[in-house]
C-alpha cells in the first residue's frame, strides 16, 4: 500500500482527495497548519471513509519542522495543496504569498531529493495563463506574465518543480486547476472558508443564507455575452478524482517526461451572472447582488480545453454546474 502525504488535507480540495484516495486504496497522512480550516474536517473524512488519515499539524513555512517529519515517516508520494489560494488577498498581501507557497515547496522538494521519495502532485491553477488569447485554454498556450501574486507563485511553482525534475530526476506532474465548486455528496465536507469568503461560490451561498448582506459582483462591463468575467467552474469530487489518475499514472510509469501539466475543467465557461441564475434555480432562492467595480488581478475569461487531460488521464468530469451548485447550497444550510 502506498502512503501518500497530502499537504493542506484538511482543506477544501485536499479533504475531497483525501477521501477518494482512501477509497482506492491508499494509505494517507496529512499535514495542515489549520489556516483557512477546522480540525472537524479529519473526523469528517473518518466518517465518509471509514478510516482516519494520520494527521499533523505543521507549517510548512518552518524547515526545521519539515525536517523532522520526514525524519520520522516513509512517504511514497506528496500531493501539494499547502498554499494561500485567493486573487484579491495575494495582490493585498504579495510577501505572504511568496514566503508561504513558494517556501514550502522549495522544502518538499528539498526532502523528496534528500530521501529519494517519487511522484509529485503540485496543485496548480489556470492563473498560469494569464489571460490567454485564445479560448478555450488548451496546455499549448503560453503562460503570459501573472495577472496577481497568487498567480505568479502558481507559475513560480511549475518553474521550480521542473527544474527539480530535471536536476534530481524527480517524477512530477501539475495539475492546472480551473474553478473547484460544490462538494462531497455526503454533505460532511466542503468549502467553509474561515472569515471573509474570497470564492464566488461561498460567498453566494453565505448571502444566500442571510450571512452576508449582498454579493459583490466584480465589474459587468467585460466583453463577454452579459458583461461580467467568465470561468470553468469544476465539480470538486470531479476535481479530485484527477488527482488519482494523475497519481497512479506516475506509480505505473506511463509519464512521457518526469514534468507534466494538465488542465482540469469542465471545458465550458460560465459567467457570473450565469451562476447567480443557475444557483437561484437549484436553490429556489432569490439572490441579494449589487454590481460594483473590477477588482484588481481578474482577468475576463478562462475555461479549458480538457482533451489532454480526458484522453492521456483517462478523465473526464461528470458533474453539472446545477449540480455543484445545488451540493454547495444544501452544505451551507447545514452549516
């Protein structure tokens, strides 16, 4: 059985992919420092699962501590979620960007070299394009300099990752996240941001509740079809499914090279005011949002070609917006 560490496990995506890699079979160790979630969430993966991970809290920004885990644990393989993940914020706060996710790379990386640990997942994002010049975004565009901080450690990330695969002989693959929504069917997990949301998804569903007193929706003069940005908005069970296959495409050795990326979306792209419509249907609620002025760091449209990632992954996404909307509504009632 193969033990995988996944960093930032208790998370939003990492508590999904926790639990699907329990599902098939692996053995799981998480690390999180309990930044933007709860401890709850380890007994949550126990209840859906069955089993419950190893668990440490540890941030990985602290070598010494980085040290000492791998000191004391064999690990086959690393699934990196472990990073401050918000547009807006990172263009607010760029130093705490880059000493958070570009430093706790460069240390797992740093120990998988040390201790001859294969196979690297690296959570990475869209923002890698920019905004790109052609749509949908297939894995041949090229990446353009960030539109945020966040962004540009996402594309730091991929740089870095390479060269370590070239110079350490490291097997890694990224994986370029579109818009993760929704959450597990069991309704146990899902995106329960601590403070302010940054997400659209979680900030609708809290105004929908009645928590927040209205959504802001970011600019509506975009040339797209009604004014506001476009995205690929992706179920998060779909989303982490694509990690398995990611993974054991390396533990079987059928990568071509030791780096490579992959774009994880739906291949439809959905305005703002699309979702607000589609969420107001699932939810048979009507939703309080004003329009204000484009924040800084957004980009008009993204979503994915997913022909690579279909075909080379054998993956494909099942889910519906209506569907992913319709799970987050029904968490956040719970909640």
């Amino acid at each position: 059985m193969k033990k995988i560490l996944v960093t930032g496990g208790l998370g939003f995506i990492g508590s999904h992919t926790v639990v699907e890699l329990q599902n098939e079979g692996f053995d799981v160790v998480i690390i999180d420092n309990l930044s933007n979630t709860t401890i709850d969430v380890l007994e949550n993966i126990h209840a859906i699962t069955g089993k419950k991970p190893e668990f440490y809290k540890i941030d990985l920004r602290i070598k010494n501590d980085v040290n000492s885990f791998f000191e004391n644990h064999t690990i086959d393989g690393i699934i990196h979620f472990a990073a401050y993940k918000a547009v807006g914020e990172s263009v607010q706060k760029p130093l705490d960007y880059y000493e958070n996710n570009i430093g706790s790379l460069v240390y797992l990386l740093q120990e998988m070299n040390n201790r001859n640990i294969d196979h690297f997942i690296f959570s990475s994002s869209c923002t890698v394009y920019g905004q790109a010049d052609n749509l949908p975004i297939t894995e041949n565009a090229p990446t353009k300099p960030a539109e945020s901080p966040y962004g540009n450690t996402k594309q730091i990330g991929e740089e870095i990752i390479k060269e370590s695969c070239k110079a350490y002989r490291l097997n890694a693959v990224a994986l370029r996240y579109f818009n993760p929504i929704g959450n597990h069917e069991s309704i146990k997990i899902g995106e329960l941001p601590l403070g302010t949301p940054q997400n659209l998804i979680p900030f609708i569903t809290q105004t929908a509740a009645g928590i927040r007193k209205e959504l802001a929706v970011f600019g509506d003069d975009y040339p797209t079809k009604d004014g506001t940005a476009v995205r690929d908005y992706i179920h998060v069970v779909d989303l982490a499914k694509a990690h398995i296959a990611a993974l054991k495409r390396l533990i079987t050795k059928q990568n071509k090279t030791n780096f490579e990326f992959f774009n994880v979306g739906t291949g439809k792209g959905s305005s703002v005011l699309e979702v607000i419509k589609s969420f107001e249907k699932v939810s048979n609620t009507k939703l309080n949002y004003k329009i204000v002025g484009r924040r800084e760091g957004d980009i008009t449209a993204a979503y994915a070609d997913t022909t690579i990632a279909n075909n080379v992954l054998n993956w494909q996404t099942t889910k519906s917006l209506d569907e992913a909307l319709d799970a987050a509504w029904k968490w956040q009632q719970k909640q």
